[in-house]
C-alpha cells in the first residue's frame, strides 16, 4: 500500500528527511555559528537581517532534530551545553567556507544600484542623518533615495519604505530593530550656569514640543539613578518642530527640552549649554533611534548598505554619557 502524500507529491516518509535536510544544512549551521558568536538571539537575528522569532524558530528546529538541547538560555545570555559545543565546532567550519565563497564572488569595485526610500523623524533626520545620508551618496552614487521626515508612524510595507528611524521601544515583529543612537533629553538654554535642579525650571520660559497651553508634570531623573523630581511645567512656546524650538533657545527665549542630538552642534560651539548637567527627562517611547527594515530576504541590498553605514558611524558616541560635547 502506497503511503499518504502531500501536496507537494512527498510521502509522509520523503517529507520528513527533507524536513530533516533542511534542519540541518549548510544555512541553519552557519546560523548556528552565527547565533553562537553573537551570544543572543537578538544580537544574531540583528547581524543575520531576520527577527529574532525566526532565528529562535531556526535553532528550535535543530535542536528537535538532534533531540537534545544545544544552547542553555537564560533572560541574560546563551551558553552551549556539551551537544552544542560538538555541533558548534563543525558549524563554525561551515561558516568560514561559507564566508570564504561569498568574499571569492565579489566583485570589487561592485555598486549598488537603484531606488532607496528613507524615513525618519524631523529631529533625527535633519541633526544626524542628513551628513550620513550625503556620505551614502558619496560611496554609493548609483542609488537614489527619497526622503520622508515625518512625525507619523510609517507602514514598510504598505509605504513602500525601505529603512524607518524611529524612537520606539516596542518595533513591529515583522521588521528588523537595529539600534543605532542613545540619547537622553535635557534642558538646554542660552545661560552658562547650571539650575540647582529640575524645580528651578519653574522660573524659566520654557520651549516645549507640541506641549499646548496646559501644563505637564514630568518626572526628571539623576543619571546616577538615585533621585527623581516630578515638576509641573508649563510651555512658554510649544511647536511642533524641535529645530524651530532649536532656534527660540539659540536667540535667548527660553529653555528648551530636546535630545542631545538635537543639540550638539549648538553645545560644541558654545551657543547652548545644558542647564541640568546631572539630569535628564525620560519618555515612554524609550531612549534609543533604531533603523528598522524588513527581513533580510525582502529588505534590498541597499536598505542594509546603509543601516549598516548609520550604525558604524554612530557607533562611537557614548550615549549614556548626557551631553558629551561639554557644557
């Protein structure tokens, strides 16, 4: 009697050694070597283009074939346990073959071609990635982008975007979170002097984005973690605009409340300074730009050439460090 077979004309019998072959080939063992090195689901996932569910999804699947456990999970961290060591070390040869036939294939001086459509909030878009933006058209002058700065939470998919920079703790599950810039707001104003603390705000006309009339009790932490002021606050001007808010301060109207990207330039130079030094205001939506694009297998070439350009040269700046320029 012939055994039952799926759509795909595979007996129950075929069926499972291809699901088998495809648990174990040569893609999920570099994925295994690369979940390894990374130490997390997240930071692989990350470096791979995929979710984390897939990457998860992918290391299940092995481990069910192998019927043992491969890596030890805890909230914190990933550690081998004596199969995954085994299987670690013949996935590892895997990957550098790998590695070695993709670095073989490429062509120098290859360049990337076509369409990229960016978005971004205003503040992030015009302080820090219009520079890196103009430094991608250097290196990459065959790739044309369209620019989209805007407040409004933009659908990849149905928007046809390419890369998101947005302030967000929580990214979609369907897209790929790659966290480029920390930041922290603080208050920011023409006087050199420091404010005894957020209370002396009170005294101050302050800058407020999109702040109304009304007034606004928010919640001021020390960086070391230790104190915390909630102050009413009243706006003085409220915009919709942080560059114009930017601006009010840099002309002496007052105190404004910005992110530190928001703000560098003007601090570097001197003609801003940070009034609470040892302070900073933290907001629900968290305190991290991250570059989102879809999975590797539908975000393009040139989303990633260029997420990973933003993350490289962002890289260095010390965001737990509140105003870094001085002031």
């Amino acid at each position: 009697m012939n055994s039952p077979k799926d759509a795909l004309g595979l007996s129950a019998t075929q069926l499972h050694r291809h699901r088998e072959n495809a648990a174990l080939d040569a893609n999920a063992l570099e994925l295994f070597a690369r979940v390894v090195a990374a130490g997390s689901f997240s930071r692989a996932a990350r470096q791979l283009g995929l979710t984390r569910a897939a990457v998860s999804r992918r290391v299940a699947a092995m481990e069910q074939l192998a019927g043992q456990t491969l890596l030890a999970r805890t909230t914190r961290s990933l550690g081998l346990t004596e199969a995954g060591r085994a299987l670690a070390a013949r996935a590892q040869v895997v990957h550098e073959a790998a590695n070695a036939a993709r670095m073989a294939l490429r062509k120098e001086g290859d360049a990337l071609q076509g369409r990229l459509r960016i978005t971004s909030m205003r503040a992030f878009g015009y302080s820090v990635l219009l520079p890196l933006l103009a430094e991608f058209g250097r290196i990459h002058p065959g790739v044309a982008m369209e620019l989209m700065f805007t407040e409004r939470r933009v659908d990849l998919v149905r928007e046809g975007v390419d890369v998101a920079f947005r302030i967000t703790r929580k990214p979609p599950e369907d897209c790929v979170a790659q966290p480029v810039l920390r930041y922290r707001i603080g208050a920011y104003g023409v006087a050199p002097t420091p404010l005894t603390g957020p209370q002396a705000l009170q005294q101050w006309p302050l800058l407020m984005l999109e702040g109304g009339a009304q007034s606004w009790p928010l919640q001021w932490h020390s960086h070391s973690g230790n104190a915390r002021e909630t102050v009413e606050l009243q706006p003085h001007i409220s915009a919709d605009s942080l560059e114009a808010l930017v601006t009010l301060a840099r002309l002496g109207q007052g105190v404004v409340l910005a992110p530190d990207f928001c703000v560098q330039e003007d601090v570097a130079a001197g003609r801003l300074h940070n009034l609470l030094p040892d302070w900073h205001l933290p907001i629900t939506e968290g305190d991290c730009v991250q570059a989102l694009t879809l999975p590797v297998h539908t975000a393009g070439a040139n989303a990633r050439a260029l997420v990973r350009l933003v993350a490289q040269r962002l890289e260095q700046i010390d965001s737990n460090t509140v105003n870094k320029y001085g002031g």
